[in-house]
C-alpha cells in the first residue's frame, strides 16, 4: 500500500472581479493530478509559485476539499476519514506565520501537544528531545515573537513532528531561510527518512529537492509534468546542452527572439547582482552561440560560457513547455 | 480526563496570551471603568441607593459581555493573521472544543471586569458593596462566564465560516446591554423585545446576579442561563463540521 495516492485530484476555485459589477471566474489551480508516494520514501513535489503545489498538499492534509478525484494517505480516504488522517500525519510549511507569538516556543509546543493528544506522561521528554533535534534548546522559554525567522521555521518542525506522525508533509519549509538555517532544516528532514518516515516535500529549489528527494513529480499550471528520480529528470535534457551569457538590460522582445530560434528548447533570465545571465538549452549537438547572441543586438554582453544540464536546467525546460 | 485536560491547558495559555497583549490587556482594564463611571453618573440623578447597586451590577456584566462579544471574533481574526487558524483545523480534535477554551478565556477575563467595576463603584462613588447571597452570587458569576463562553463559541464557530462576522461580534455589544436588561429593567422595554431578550443568556445571567446580590430568587435564572449557555455550546458543536466542511469546500480557511 503506497502512503499517499492522488488520482485524478483537481481543485477549482471560485473568485469574483470587479466590485460594482462583480462577476464569477472559475480558476483551476490543481487539474487531475495522478501520484504515488511509497512508505518512507521522501518524495518531492516541485514547481513555480502558483503551480499548484500547496494546493496540492491542503487537499491531502485534510484542509481542502477536491473538486474532483480521490485521494488517500496511510490507506484512508482524505475526505472521508478527515480526523483518522489528521492523527496521523503532521504539517509543516515555510513563513513565519503559524506561531504564537506571545508565547514562549516552549509554550507554543505544549499546546500542540495537547491538541494532538500527546499523552501527558509523553510531552516533557518529546519536547525536550525535539527542541534538541531543531536546536532550540535553550531559548524554549523566550517569547516566540522574539525569535529569528529561522528560530520558528525550526519551531515549525518541531510542532509537526510532536505526535509522531508517520507521514509529514513540508510545504516550502526552508523558504526565506539563511543558508545555514536552510541546511539545518534540510538536515532534519533528511533524518525523518533516515526514522522510517514517509515525507512529501514541495519546493522551488532544485539543489533541495536533488539533495533529499528520492523521486520528484514536477508540477506547473495544475499538471504533473514530469516524474522520476532526480536523474531521471536531468537525463530528459541530458544530451542537450546550456549556454549562459551574461547580459546587462535584456527585454522581454529579445528573450522571445532567443526563443524562436530553432534548437533552442527553454530560455530563463537570472538576475545576478547587476547584471542578468540569459541560460538557453538547446538540443543535441546545436551549436547555437551565434545565433542568439545575434538576437542580443542591442544589448550589453559580457560572458558566455557553455554547460551541461542540471536538474534545474530539467525543471525549467519542463515548466516552459 | 484528556478533554478536560486539554481544556485546562488551552484555556491557562490562551488566557496567558490575552493578558500579555497590550491591547486586550490595556482595553479589559480600562474599558469596565468608563461603563461604571458611565452608569454611574447616569443613575446618580435618581438618587437611590438600590439603583445605584443595580447600575454597578449591571455595568460590571457590561463589562464582562463586552470581553466576549468584541474578542471572540477579533480571536479568530487574529487566528487568521497569524497562520494558525489552518493548523487548528488540521488537528485530530473536535474543532468545537479547540474554540472553547479561547471563548472560556475570554469570559474568564469577564471575572476582573466584574470585580474592577464594583470596587470602583465603592471607592470612586461610594456605593455599597453587599452581597446578601455570596455563595450563590460566585455560583451565577460562574454560570454567566460558562454561558457567556457557549455563546461567544457559536459566534467563533460563524467567525470561522464567514469572515467578516468579526464586525458583528462589535455590532452585538451595544443591542445586548439593552435588550438583556444590564441598565433598564426588561419590563420597561417593549413587549416584542422581550422574546429576544428570553433566548438570550446574558438577560438570566444577569438576573442571577443581581438577585443573589440584593437578596431574591436567583436559582431559576442560573439554571435557565446555564441551559441556555449550554444550548449554545450543543448547536456550535452541531454546526461546527458543517461550517468546516463548507468553508474546506470553499478554500477560505487560509484567507484572512
């Protein structure tokens, strides 16, 4: 039995514009979505703001209730069995919001606690020994308001593992983090495999996801795009290659232009301190540099370097098609 | 024993969190003070000792309603704003009894507005402070809070579902001064008033008090406050999943 299953999950919501005259507007947001995640396997869900993603794992958490579809964790259904799943998953998403702020991180976890019904004879030393594992230890009795964005992030952790739960969704869990905060929470979440945990993981950051996940599904516009092992995804755009050139003030027009040139599969502008670096894949054995930097008159060009694909090189071909 | 348990911790925290905030804090100690004075200058002018009593009773239960009905909703709001509305519902318990010991709490904090109100009448205006039954007096102070905290939950639980509910938590603190008979004896009040006013918890809990403390009958009004009070908490315990369900339907539990 796998831990959690969707099949065909879709998630519509109803929104309004105008304010005189107001009219409906329907938007999909998750569109038939089909996935498996095995017992202890650490499995991530990868895509752009808005993809669908968080939707995604409120509909599995209990808090959303599916336009259509089914879907199961631990063998109970989400919509039927709401409370017998909710006892045995925990939930942890990424902010600083989710956090009593005017109790201590200490307080915070008690009450938790007590509203999974962690028996009380249990709380004290499983408090204790999570404050050690997302190390809090020593600061449970300060005001919550007080602490780092990453101090809570940590506090959050702690919070979904409190109940011991067998399978653990994090939403986003080191967004806005410090490099070191972010590895800290990424260590503790590779530990929740390591203890037999089953984890879904939704991110944005493709070293994230490569570094913890054994099996990625990318998500974009409320559809599953691509599944597999991290390598699985890399070895998509594997024999292609990507050409980065450093550029100082490319438009919109001249990445369309980029584009249209034939060979060229996905084109992404990062910025990068002051200047924006142009990263073009283009297909097997292309040779494509003069070209696009024919479509680059105009502006300032510094750089040019070649590459092989990584798996965000993957993801942005695949959230580009 | 685990319910009540949990009762009593959430409760002790959510009371902590009440009195470490500035505003709650700041409006609960002040807010009792001018309806008292407010009362008090206003029944002045009849020059009786009894009403005096009767306006500082009756302000004190001001006090303590005002605590319920402006809190409870700006409660969930806040739930709202800090993210923690979704981790509530996300939990295994029964979402009623997670609302409770905030609504407890709350009313809890109705106790110091009754007892800042009277000492401030005595000190401030000199009106006497006799409780002809303490006994009973403490038991319909407890019966009020208890329906007090009932009926702010069915306010949550609609808090919950419809967003803007907040607003009408203010909206219903001036009307139920009135109508309940906390300044004006329910018999001078219109006749189709008075139907609300029976279905109303506070209108018995305040009956209760002033009976016990000016020496009638205040059995049969604890008694028909603490039904009421428990009525409430039965229909929000009720209503709760069909709210719930509707607003997990609608996807409004995240906004704020």
């Amino acid at each position: 039995m796998a831990a959690i299953e969707a099949e065909g999950l879709r998630r519509t919501y109803k929104t309004h514009t105008g304010t005189v005259r107001r009219r409906a507007k329907e938007i999909e947001a998750v569109r038939g979505i089909d996935f498996q995640v095995a017992e202890g396997e650490l499995f991530g869900l990868l895509g752009p703001n808005g993809a669908g993603k968080t939707t995604t794992i409120k509909m599995l958490i209990t808090l959303l209730i599916p336009t259509a579809g089914t879907a199961r964790v631990l063998g109970l259904d989400v919509v039927k069995h709401p409370t017998e799943v909710r006892r045995r998953i925990g939930y942890v998403f990424g902010g600083e919001r989710g956090v009593y702020e005017r109790l201590s991180g200490y307080d915070n976890l008690r009450y938790f606690a007590e509203l999974y019904g962690v028996p009380p004879a249990e709380q004290k030393p499983r408090i204790e020994g999570l404050l050690e594992l997302v190390g809090l230890r020593g600061r449970e009795h300060e005001r919550t308001e007080g602490y780092s964005r990453g101090m809570k992030q940590r506090l959050h952790v702690a919070r979904g593992l409190l109940h011991d739960p067998d399978v653990i969704f994090l939403d986003e869990p080191t967004i806005g983090l410090d490099p070191v905060g972010a590895r800290d929470v990424r260590a503790t979440i590779a530990s929740l495999t390591e203890a037999g945990k089953t984890v879904l993981l939704t991110t944005h950051y493709m070293f994230e996801a490569d570094a913890l996940c054994d099996r990625i599904a990318v998500i974009t516009q409320g559809e599953i795009v691509a599944e597999g092992t991290p390598d699985d995804l890399k070895r998509g755009v594997g024999e292609g290659t990507v050409v980065e050139v450093e550029v100082y003030g490319v438009g919109d027009e001249t990445v369309e232009r980029v584009r249209a040139i034939g060979g060229v599969t996905a084109v992404a502008v990062e910025e990068r301190e002051q200047a924006q670096v142009l990263v073009v894949q283009t297909g097997p054995g292309a040779e494509l540099t003069q070209a696009i930097i024919g479509c680059l008159d105009g502006s300032d060009v510094g750089r040019i370097a070649h590459r092989e694909p990584t798996l965000e090189d993957a993801y942005v071909a695949l959230v580009s098609e | 024993m685990k319910t009540l348990r949990f009762v009593r911790v959430s409760w002790m925290l959510q009371f902590k969190m009440i009195m470490r905030s500035p505003f709650d804090g700041v409006g609960n100690v002040i807010y009792p003070l001018f309806f008292a004075t407010t009362a008090f200058f206003v029944f002045k002018a009849g020059d009786s000792p009894r009403t005096l009593i009767y306006a500082s009773l009756g302000a004190a239960v001001m006090g303590m309603w005002s605590s319920v009905s402006t809190s409870a909703g700006s409660a969930m709001q806040r739930e709202r704003w800090w993210g923690t509305l979704e981790l509530l519902v996300a939990a295994p318990r029964h979402f009623s009894l997670v609302l409770f010991p905030s609504t407890l709490g709350l009313a809890s904090v109705g106790i110091y507005n009754l007892v800042a109100t009277l000492l401030w009448g005595k000190f401030a205006f000199g009106i006497p402070l006799t409780i002809e039954h303490p006994l009973l007096f403490a038991l319909s102070v407890l019966a009020t809070v208890l329906a007090f905290a009932g009926l702010g939950l069915l306010f949550a639980v609609s808090f919950v579902r419809f967003r803007a509910a907040w607003v009408l938590g203010n909206f219903f603190e001036y009307p139920v001064w009135l109508i309940c008979g906390f300044l004006v004896p329910l018999a001078l009040l219109p006749t189709w008033v008075h139907p609300i006013a029976w279905v109303l918890a506070p209108t018995w809990g305040m009956n209760a008090i002033r009976e016990s403390a000016l020496g009638g009958t205040p059995v049969p009004d604890l008694l028909l406050c603490l039904g009421l009070g428990a009525a409430y908490v039965v229909v929000a315990v009720l209503v709760t999943n069909r709210v719930l369900d509707d607003a997990r339907a609608r996807g409004s539990l995240s906004l704020t």
